[in-house]
C-alpha cells in the first residue's frame, strides 16, 4: 500500500453508509439551525450561507453560461427562488443540494435560451466525453507501455506558485475549454465539493459515466498544469 | 500492468471503483513505479488546485443587494 489512508479509496458500502450517516446527523442538525435562523431573519445566517456556497455556485453557473455577468445573474436568481421557496424546502436532501439544484435548473434553462442565438455548429459539437480513451498522449510510453517521459513531481515546487493567480486563472480557462459533459462533473465534484453519488443524482448518469467524465476532465487539467508548472 | 494502462485506472481507484484484483495489481505497479506515482500525485494536486476556485469571494455590491432581498423577505416576506 502506497498511498495510506485514501479517504476516497473506501469501499462503496462504507461511503454510502457514511453519507447517509451524515445525512441523517451533522448535517441535518446544521441545516435545521440554518433554516430556523434563515426564517427568523438572522442576516448573519443567510450573509454566512451566501459567502460560503459563491463560489461553487459561479463556477457552476459558468459550467452552463458562458458570459459571466449572465452567470451572476444565474447566482442572484437562485438565491431569490430559495428565499421564495424556502417554505417548500422538506428536508429530503441537504439545503446545499437543494440550493445547488435550483441554480443548475437555472443555469441550463439560461443556457437553452442563450443556445437560440448560438450558431449552429456550435450546437452540435461533438461531444464524446463518455468515451473512455487515452487521457495521456501516447508519444509520453515507449513500446513496452512504461513511461519514456516521466512526470515531474511536483512537490518540491513552491506552494505560492501552485496557487498563485495565474494558475487559478489557467485553471478556470482550462475547465470552460471542457466539453459540457467534462464541466459539470468537475466542478460538481472538485468545485462544489458533492460526492459522486450526488453528482450522479443531479446529472442522472451511471457511475461508469461520472467516472469517466471526471477522469477525462481532471486529466485535461493535470495536463494543462504540467505544461505551466515546467 | 503497463504505465499506459495504470495512468487510466486512477480516478477509479481515487473513486474506490477499482476491483480487489485490480487493486491489488495497481498498488503493486505503483509501489515500484517513480513515474505513476508522480503521476497520481500530480492528478491529486490538480483536484486540490480545482477545489481552490470556491475560495471566490462574493462581490460587495452582489452580497449587498442579496442582503438587501433577504432583509426584504424576512420582513414583508416576498421578493
């Protein structure tokens, strides 16, 4: 064993029983206090709620639309449809589901009306993200499948350089360069921090689908850094 | 097991996806592997540099006309 202690390495019984664990406990009681400080009209509650989830929830937005002052609007929208909403909120998923879930309605459907004025061939670009191919090119193997070109470790590089501005930047840029299918995962995933089951709920894929997709995403990424951090 | 081959097996095996046999298999590649171990370091590193795009701090004048919306909702309950 090389790599101890993976916490994402576990069996998929123990992972769901754990979320579901965390579901019914932590999280659940978190949301409650939340959402009786919410109705109350605690600014502190909802000021919180909002810095925390903006983030995830622009680069979820952007995932869809493709102008950022469209996707701020997607933002403030869903905010304004929870408040709306809020009495209808049951507690069946967490409220950051449920939050996540209505700014991915709004995103998409702002991304159907956006797609009329779209040119044509950009509608249907071919997007073949389910498919399972070489994420690495295959002049990096010699003839025996063993690397030729290793990869660098990157662990004597500086903190400050691998999150530096610039590489965030680089970062953003390679994700929108991603076929949709690619986006949505990653930035479900990476981004905004939801497992893969809930990912797989949102989307409504397989597992074998979300994995693929994350995996062909993430290499994308890996391999844009790897040209930037040389 | 090739390099080529492992290098495609690791989201399943960040995932827990990968079978027992299989498991056992790529751990055993990668224990003696400098180059795909580099390279799952790498693919970890990517994930966390990722996770750093929600640090995004929200603009003032947005959280100040959200606050606005919920100061509205809370008192006349609508907005």
């Amino acid at each position: 064993m090389v790599e101890g202690g993976e916490r994402r390495a576990r069996s998929p019984i123990t992972s769901a029983l754990t979320s579901r664990l965390s579901l019914a406990g932590v999280g659940e009681s978190r949301d409650e206090a939340e959402l009786a400080a919410l109705k109350a009209g605690d600014e502190a509650a909802f000021s919180a709620l909002i810095k925390r989830h903006h983030g995830p929830m622009l680069r979820l937005a952007m995932a869809y639309v493709r102008d950022p002052a469209a996707a701020e609007d997607v933002v403030q929208e869903t905010w304004l449809t929870c408040l709306r909403n809020l009495d209808r909120f049951e507690g069946r998923s967490t409220l950051k589901t449920w939050i996540f879930g209505i700014a991915m309605n709004l995103a998409r459907s702002r991304r159907r009306k956006e797609a009329r004025v779209l040119p044509f061939a950009s509608l249907f670009r071919r997007d073949d993200s389910d498919r399972a191919g070489a994420t690495v090119d295959g002049s990096r193997f010699g003839a025996d499948g063993m690397w030729a070109t290793r990869p660098d470790s990157w662990r004597s590089l500086p903190e400050e350089r691998v999150l530096s501005s610039e590489t965030l930047q680089r970062v953003k840029r390679a994700i929108e360069a991603l076929p949709v299918k690619q986006r949505e995962v990653i930035t479900l995933r990476d981004v905004a921090g939801f497992d893969a089951g809930e990912v797989c709920a949102f989307l409504s894929i397989s597992p074998e689908n979300q994995r693929v997709r994350l995996h062909r995403a993430r290499a994308a990424v890996r391999k844009m850094l790897e040209g930037y951090l040389r | 097991m090739t390099c080529r081959e492992v290098v495609e097996l690791m989201t399943d095996y960040l995932e827990g996806a990968l079978s027992a046999e299989y498991r056992a298999k790529f751990e055993d590649h990668i224990a003696g592997c400098d180059g795909c171990r580099a390279y799952l370091s790498q693919l970890r590193t990517t994930r966390m540099v990722v996770g750093k795009l929600a640090d995004e701090p929200i603009p003032a004048n947005i959280e100040a006309e959200l606050m606005k919306a919920f100061q509205d909702w809370s008192l006349a309950g609508q907005v």
